[in-house]
C-alpha cells in the first residue's frame, strides 16, 4: 500500500521512517500507474535539440523537511522548513543555476508536492519533460535534523515512495539520447522497477555516446543491508566515466581501508574505463584522480548553516565546465580550474538550509573565488 503524507506519526506509520547519521547524502505494486500532470510544463524541445551541452539527471526527487533551529532532534524541532531536494534533482537544478542546460527524468506523485516539484524544476530552467507521476504512490518526503555544525542525519518516509517505481516502459530514452551528459545516483539501483529502469536508462545513454557520471550518495538505511549498499553501488561502479565519492564513502566501499591513501583509491576504486574519480572532503576541498596524474585543491571556508547538498552543487558545477570541455579531466590546469570552481558552488550551498534554494548563480561562486586560487 502506498504512503500517505504524516501529520501524526502513529504507530503503524513509525515502521515506514528510516533514521541515518549522514556520511557526506517493501513490495512493490508493479501496476501502478503514472499520469502526467498539466502543471508539468517542459522547456521547448528545441532548445534541447539544439543545445548539445545538455546534462541529464535521473533518479530521486523529493521534499526535505529541514528543521528551524540547528542543534536539536527531530522531535524537539519547533517547526520544518519544506525545501526541495534529491541528489539528482538538486545536480540538474545547480547546472541550470550556473547558466548550463541539463534535464530531469524521475517519477514523483500525483500529489501536491509531486506538482510542487515538477514546477519548481520548470522555474529553475530545468527540462521537466522526463517526470513521471505515480497516482497510487506519494512523493518521497525525507526529515532532515541539523547539528550544530551544519551535518545532517535523515529520515526518510518510503513505503514505497514514487520515485521508486518509475518503468523502464516510462523512461524517455530520447532525452537521454540528446544528452552529453548523463548523471545518476544509487538510491535508484535499491529497488525494483526503477532498478531496471536505472540499468536501461545507463545503456541507452551509453549507446548515445554520452559520458557517464555516477555519485554514489549513499544513504544506507534505505539499502536492505549495508553488504547489500555495497554489492549494489559497486555493481555499476565499472561501467562510469566520472565517478564522485566522500571519504566516508571511501571507508565504506573498501571495508574500512584508508580514505586518504592515493594507493587504496588507485587500486581499489579506480578501474580501466574511468577518465576521472573525485574525492570531495567537505570544505577543505577536493582530490582528484585520472591515469596520468593526481592531486588536490582547496575548499573554500565558509560558516557552515547546512551541509545538505554540497556535494550536488560540487557535481553541478564540475559537470557544467565538462559538458562545454568534455576533455577538461586531460588538461591538469584546466581541470583544477574547475574544481575550484565546483568547491566553490559547494561552499556557497552549505551558507543557507536545503539544497536547491541554496545552489549558486554562476556570478556568486565567482564573486566568493575572488582572489582564491587552487593550490
């Protein structure tokens, strides 16, 4: 059965809520089916066709609940600030904040908050035509808790949410085709249909010549275990041309090898077919890694208000320099250049609660990277 949105938690909806600790980020009804909604408008198909700089996002779109006082549990927030979010969601939002082109494809609900959102992306120029929504299924909601220094913990309410149901049959594969980017998370690999869905869109975008970008994101209460997390976001892991991971992510991944080590990195995540793997260390910047160099450039420091989605806006900013130099990760200088850049969209996030009300203009990052420089 399907989720209704909580206004009083009772007992029988406490099983539904799924508590983490942040790290960086049922039986399903298969004949659900999906509408679209009038409210849902697209960005005109020609520009898409013309742009060919387009990144396209695939996977969660959801409401965070972020809470109004930092430094308190859930229960003992005095009141939430609704804010939109999902890792893929919040990289397509930051793209077309910065001035670039990208697109969403996903599935919410036929609800007030699934409408919510697919205008929200229109409002941002982001290319809305991919979503899908789902009228037995809700919008996936997530409740975030801020601690005193901005990290989060989540919890989320999925039993099952929309986002977890999207068809390969639903997918828009001509989107994806005009892509010159396709970007995607892990959250969609957790569950099926959108695990078939997930692995069909991948093919399609890789058949099209597109590069593929993977961030893992993982949330790993949402996973039936955490081998389970580690099976299915390494499953896919080989098949990336840009891969983007947390040091938490790192120790995660390996069985608890050294985050910091270049060594552990190089022999333990890197594989034949990737071009660049990043290593984002929260504000003291980033590492980065291709097959014929390696290093590291400074974050740049800011007060941290709320941490939920600098990675996303890091993701956006790098992906936007790529999708006009697809060729950047060759160019050593080139690509430091945009990676401090990608710190600094990531920086200006973590200054404000929620994750797309918090993404950049271009003109901000360069205004905050005034004077900074990578080394």
């Amino acid at each position: 059965m399907a989720c209704c949105f909580p206004v009083i938690l009772d007992r029988s909806m406490r099983s539904s809520f799924k508590l983490s600790k942040s790290s960086s980020s049922n039986k399903l009804n298969k004949s659900k089916s999906s509408i679209c909604s009038p409210t849902s408008l697209s960005m005109k198909k020609k520009s898409v066709q013309e742009n060919d700089h387009l990144v396209v996002c695939f996977g969660e779109l959801l409401i965070d609940f972020v809470p109004t006082v930092s430094g308190v549990s859930l229960a003992e927030a005095p009141g939430f600030k609704k804010a939109p979010g999902g890792a893929p969601a919040n990289v397509a939002v930051g793209i077309a904040r910065l001035g670039g082109s990208s697109a969403f494809i996903g599935k919410v609900g036929a609800d007030e908050f699934g409408y919510m959102l697919a205008d929200i992306l229109k409002q941002n120029n982001v290319d809305n035509s991919g979503m899908r929504f789902d009228t037995h299924a809700r919008t996936a909601l997530a409740f975030v808790t801020l601690k005193a220094d901005g990290e989060r913990e989540f919890m989320f309410f999925r039993n099952p949410s929309a986002d977890m149901l999207l068809t390969e049959a639903e997918l828009d594969k001509n989107l994806i085709q005009k892509a010159r980017i396709f970007h995607y998370g892990s959250i969609s690999l957790i569950a099926e249909p959108c695990r078939s869905a997930h692995l069909a869109a991948m093919e399609t975008a890789k058949n099209a010549g597109c590069i593929l970008s993977y961030d893992p994101n993982l949330r790993l209460p949402l996973w039936p275990s955490a081998e389970a997390a580690r099976e299915g976001i390494l499953s896919i892991w080989d098949q990336a041309d840009i891969i983007k991971v947390s040091e938490d992510e790192i120790t995660f991944l390996t069985n608890g090898e050294d985050a910091y080590d270049d060594n552990v990195v190089m022999t333990k995540l890197f594989h034949s077919n990737l071009k660049l793997l990043l290593v984002t260390e929260g504000g003291d910047g980033c590492r980065y890694y291709t097959k014929n160099f390696h290093g590291r450039v400074n974050g740049v420091k800011v007060t941290a208000v709320d941490t939920t989605g600098a990675g996303d806006a890091f993701v956006g900013g790098l992906l936007n320099s790529m999708a006009s130099d697809p060729d950047i990760y060759m160019d050593e200088k080139k690509l430091r250049d945009a990676l401090l850049f990608a710190n600094g969209c990531g920086a200006i996030t973590v200054t404000e609660k929620g994750a797309i009300p918090a993404l950049p203009t271009k003109e901000a990052v360069l205004k905050i990277l005034d004077g900074a420089t990578a080394n």
